[in-house]
C-alpha cells in the first residue's frame, strides 16, 4: 500500500509517519517541498506518485490569525482538499481527510453529531467546513474525520502551554466554559493505520473504504473544559511547586477569532462502523505524558 502522507511535519503528521508505516511506503511531504496554496501541484504530485492513499494532515490552523489571513486559510483549508480529493477519485486513490469541531458554534449544549447543522463562527472554521464538503462532493473513496483539541508533547499545544506556564506562575487562570474533547495526536494516528490495516485485509481496500465513505467523528473519549484539562495536565506533570489554577470565562481572553464554547463530538457513529474509538481522554493524557518523559 503507496501511502502519500501531506503535513507529515506537524503534530498529527508526525505521528502518522511513523504509525502507517507498517502498513507500506510512506511519502511525507509538507511546506515548503510542497505548497499546496499552488493548485497546479497538488494534481501534478498525485499523477507523478500514483499512490494508492493519501492521508492530509496539512492544514492552515493558525485559528486567530485565519481572520486577517482568510484567503490563505481557504487556499489550504477548502482549495487543496478539493484538489486532493477530485485527482485522488481519478487515479482510484483512498482519501483520509481531516476536519475539526470549529465547524459548530457550540450552541447546541451537547455532543454533536455528524447529523448535526455546522455553523461555524470564525474563519477556520469556515475554512476546514468548505474543506470536508468538497472532500464528500468529489465523490470516491474518502474518509472525513472530524477531530478535537489534537495535541502533542513534541509540537506546540495547549499542553505544553499549560507546562510551561505551571512553570513560571504560580497562579493560572484557565477558561472552563470551552469544553471538547482531548485528543492525543499518537491515538488519533494509531487509530487511522487500523481503519486503514481493516481496508487492506478487505482484499479491496478502495472498494471497502467507498461502501463506508463520509464523514465521522473521531475524537478522544469524554470531553472536557479547558480547566478540567489544565488541572490534569498540572497533576500528572510531576511539578515540585504546581501553580493554583482559578476558573475563568472567555470573555475575560478576548482574541480575533471567537471559538464555541461547547463543541464536544459524539463519535458513536465510527464506533458503529469500524469497531474502533479513541481512549478516555484522561487515560491518552497520562499515557502521552509517560511516554514523552
């Protein structure tokens, strides 16, 4: 199995190069070897490698500065997937795509499901939703999932914030009114090999993945505010002299892009169809933190 792996640089990415390794070659590519604001290379690359999947991890996240920068955010975000995904139908390439739970407002006050309407309230998230409509508009065999809150230890996220700030202060003001899911990059990049492990022992991979193409939700198990989050963080991250963390709103941050407040994600739906789910969110956390000291 050919694997083409775009963003293999980022914290998902890298994590994704290791793991679909054992399922064949992979070609990681990321900025500036390609650029997929160039829309005349996306197709030139698939037509040149001929892989057999492509997995996009490349993405324009930068969730404040997409408001001064929306042309750019829709170039990698919306243009590039739906490039991706109309040459990947041409040469019968599987399509692993990712989106986010920025895609909702956060109003529903329950996990949302794959049923629900998006309603996006910044430009990422109009972005990454023009990004998995083309995705399911191209038709083939294509696979959207919509993640959370994706961190690392080996790449900047709000774990390592909440470390480096546990560090240096010895008080923290944390938001509990934004709640999601935790996901840790290595759980979300193991559980894509075994989505696609399933589709190569099907003996037709690209037939198999196109009976269950569409769009899923695939974040880590439960959901939690970014307080609740934090004070796991500071708790397993073996601090001789852990900070006080206090609640705090929203309201109190104010920055470009306004986020949603509730955006967890029920992924019942890829449970049901592949058999598969994400760890406790808690229990990824310890895990991710073990596994970096």
């Amino acid at each position: 199995m050919r694997i083409l792996l775009l963003g293999n640089t980022g914290q998902l990415g890298w994590e994704l190069q290791r793991t679909l390794a054992t399922l064949g070659p992979v070609r990681g590519l990321d900025y500036p070897e390609i650029d997929l604001t160039d829309e005349g290379s996306v197709p030139a690359l698939l037509r040149n490698l001929r892989p057999e999947v492509v997995v996009n991890a490349a993405a324009y996240t930068a969730v404040d500065r997409a408001e001064s920068e929306r042309e750019t955010a829709f170039a990698l975000n919306a243009s590039a997937p739906r490039l991706l995904a109309e040459e990947a139908a041409r040469v019968g390439a599987l399509l692993i795509h990712y989106s986010t739970d920025y895609v909702f407002d956060g109003m529903k006050g329950a996990p949302y499901t794959e049923e629900d309407s998006p309603a996006p309230l910044n430009v990422y998230g109009e972005s990454k939703l023009a990004g998995e409509k083309a995705v399911l508009e191209a038709g083939g065999a294509a696979l959207v999932f919509r993640t959370a809150w994706v961190y690392s230890l080996r790449r900047p996220s709000f774990v390592t914030k909440v470390l480096n700030w546990a560090q240096k202060n010895p008080c923290l003001r944390i938001v509990d009114d934004q709640v999601s899911n935790p996901t840790w990059a290595r759980a979300l990049a193991e559980v894509t090999a075994q989505v696609l492990a399933q589709a190569l022992a099907s003996g037709d991979a690209y037939a198999w993945v196109r009976e269950r193409a569409g769009l899923y939700h695939l974040a880590g198990s439960g959901y939690a505010s970014r307080l609740a989050w934090a004070r796991e963080i500071i708790s397993l991250g073996g601090l001789e002299n852990p900070p006080l963390v206090e609640a705090a709103k929203s309201v109190e941050f104010p920055t470009p892009a306004q986020r949603p407040l509730f955006s967890a994600l029920d992924c019942s739906k890829f449970e049901t169809t592949f058999g598969l789910r994400l760890p406790p969110w808690r229990e990824a956390l310890r895990l991710a933190m073990e596994n970096f000291k």
